[in-house]
C-alpha cells in the first residue's frame, strides 16, 4: 500500500461511525418511533419529541449515514484511479465489484432464511408496547430456497429487492452506482478537467432525484483532491460553518420537517426529494471538510473508529437482523418485569456485544475473504492475460523507441 492510500485511512473510520449511526437508527426506529415520525400517538415521553425536531437527530439519522456510505464508495472507487490514471484499475474495481458484495450480503439472506425457517423473529410481538410500525417483514412465499437464491444474487443487486433485510435496499445503488462511476472515468477520465467538470454538472441534474447523485458527488470530490489540492486548504472558521452547514442539513427529519427548524429549507413543490437531496449535500460536505480538516482525520483514525470501519459492512448487514430476532425476543421478556426504559436499555446492553461479535466473526471469515476471493479470481481469468498485455505493449514502444 502506497503512502496515498495510507493517508486515507481515517475514511475507513467515518464509514464504521456512520454504520453505527445505522445501527443507532434502528435501535431508534423500533423502540422510540417517535424520534423519527415526531407523532405524540408514537410516543413513551415528551423528551421524544423535543429531540426529534432538533439536529440531535444526527446521531441516529440513518439515511444520512448511508448517504455518507455512497459519497464515501464515488471518492474510494475513483481514488486509485485519478492517482495512476490507470484503465486496469477500472477493469480490476469492476470486475471483483459484484463477487466482493454478493458473497456476505448472500451469506446474510442465507443467515435470514434460516431464522424464518425456526421461526426466531420476534418484533411483531412488540408493537403494542413500542408504538413502532416496523412490524413481521417476512412471508411464506419466502421460504422457497429457489425464491431466497435469486433474491440474494439477482433481485438484490437489479431490482431494488430487500424482502429479505429491509437494509439492504442500498445494494442496488451501490453495485449500479459503482458501474457508473468505472464507467464514467472510462469515458472521462482523461479529458480536460473542464469537461469532466461539464459533465459532472449534467449528471448532478440527471440524477438529483436519486441516490446515485452520492456516487457522483463522490467521485468530484475525489477529481477536486488530486486536481485542485488548493481548494482543501481551509481556514479553521471555515471548517467549522461548513461544518453547521453539513450537520444542519444531515439532520433533515424523516417527517414533519414543519415542525422543526428544518422548515426554512422545507418548500412545497420542491423539484427533487428535500430529504434525500439535503442528506446526500450534507455527506459530501462532511466528506469534503473531512478532507480539509487533520483534525477530524485524526479522530477517525482513533482505534474505535477504525475497528468499527474495519467491520462496518458486516454489521451493517447483520444487525437488523438481530435486532428483530434476538432483540426483540430480549425486550418482549424483559418488558413483562421491569419498565420501559430499563428493559430498553437491558436489551441494548446484550445485544450490541452480540452485534459486534457477529460482525467481527463475519468480517474475518466472509467479508474479508470474499475480497480475496474476488481479487484471485480477476487475477487469474483477467489480471495475468492484462499484464502480459501491457508488458507487451511497453516492450513495442521500447522497441520502436529505439529505431
């Protein structure tokens, strides 16, 4: 590993942050509803609502975590290539691209369907006491293993499918969204900074409505830190109004955004979705102040952020499962005997070490290995016939240099 990449590893602790920002999000979603739909029918104290429609929301804004997900993949995904300027490192990324995902989110259904088949879910049982919609999300028509196989490595990935883990609806925005960009550097990377720049702009309005604008934003960013390193050079005021600005968008409620200070940016009619736009221009100034700023990079290369970076797509794609299995059968115990609160903080206790052991086993024997796997698997069917291509090709212009 180069020493530029070394310098980016504090992004591997803004993207286990933000997966325990998802994993928080959740906890949220089923036990405290009303901190996200700011509806008092929804709500166990008044506090509930009072934080909901505040920026306090940040820390359990789980789509704005994602969305720093999908900056994060356009600025890591085009990194290697605007540092070498390299057409293999585009065919070496998008070739291991969907083998490296599909192994752990496959293992993850699998591991779905075979608590549906014991029957181990347990958060419909909840909702009477959790006030929270997220009710039984599994189906009889599920049980088919033919019906599980294709949903894990197809529909997932094409289709927008998540029947099986309703977190990884993002597996489609992240297997086309990294295309897009493998494509776009294939195309553009070489032409003149302007026209890249022209280009980013129309694919920033062709895709404002949509999540793979993260991608693109991403990737211009990554264009701006190798092109124009005299735009990070940020003064600390700066750094830190970007910064309000960021959080101050990244906390755009999931609803009611009237009713919070949100509202001066809430207009009717918008042409494009407030939420899903604010959410993704926040992560792209996180991640643009990130890069100006030592300060935060130090932070997040800490080790706690780094060890939650290093797991963050196993937790990401084990812990709802946990939650609405072992979490749930917890609380529904816990609750017959103690309070609310007790029983909800109980229940936090026992499962997050479970979380974090899961994911770690998870990421040592799949993720990482589904990585290796990938890289191996290019390198033997595409990696030795490319290098003895280009060997050949220097060989030519050595050759013709030399007549």
């Amino acid at each position: 590993m180069n020493n530029g990449i070394q310098k980016l590893t504090y992004l591997d602790g803004l993207r286990g942050v933000a997966a325990l920002i998802v994993v928080v999000s959740h906890f949220v979603q089923l036990f405290y509803p009303a901190l996200f739909s700011l509806r008092e029918d929804q709500s166990h104290y008044e506090w509930e609502l009072l934080i909901g429609s505040t920026p306090l929301n940040i820390f359990y804004n789980g789509n704005f975590a994602v969305c720093i997900f999908f900056v994060l993949s356009g600025f890591v995904l085009s990194y290697q290539y605007f540092q070498q300027k390299k057409r293999t490192t585009l065919i070496s990324g998008a070739s291991k691209r969907y083998l490296r995902l599909a192994i752990p989110v496959f293992v993850s259904v699998l591991l779905v369907y075979g608590l549906m088949m014991a029957n181990a879910f347990h958060v419909q049982h909840l909702s009477s006491y959790t006030f929270s919609t997220i009710g039984n999300y599994t189906d009889s028509d599920q049980l088919d293993v033919f019906t599980m196989i294709k949903t894990a490595l197809i529909d997932l990935f094409f289709l927008y499918d998540s029947s099986y883990n309703p977190v990884l609806w993002t597996m489609t925005y992240e297997l086309l969204g990294s295309f897009m960009v493998f494509l776009f550097l294939a195309f553009f990377g070489n032409a003149k900074q302007e026209y890249r720049f022209i280009m980013y702009v129309i694919l920033t309005l062709v895709f404002i409505e949509s999540y793979y604008l993260a991608f693109i934003l991403g990737m211009f960013l990554c264009d701006l830190y190798h092109h124009a390193r005299g735009r990070f050079n940020l003064r600390i005021h700066v750094i830190l109004w970007l910064l309000a600005v960021g959080l101050y968008l990244g906390s755009y409620p999931y609803s009611n955004a009237n009713l919070t200070i949100h509202q001066f940016i809430t207009f009717s009619g918008a042409p494009f979705n407030q939420f899903q736009f604010y959410h993704i221009i926040a992560a792209f100034i996180l991640m643009y102040v990130m890069v100006a700023s030592p300060g935060l990079q130090s932070f997040f290369s800490k080790r706690m952020p780094l060890f939650l970076g290093e797991i963050s797509f196993s937790l990401y794609l084990l812990h709802f499962t946990i939650l609405t299995s072992l979490s749930s059968y917890v609380f529904e115990v816990l609750i017959l005997q103690f309070p609310y609160h007790i029983s909800f903080v109980i229940t936090v206790l026992i499962s997050m070490p479970v979380m974090i052991l899961g994911s770690s086993i998870m990421s040592r024997y799949v993720d990482q290995k589904a990585m290796r796997w990938s890289s191996q698997l290019y390198h033997e069917l595409l990696g030795q016939k490319l290098e003895a291509k280009q060997q050949k090709n220097q060989r030519v212009r050595v050759k013709m240099y030399e007549l």
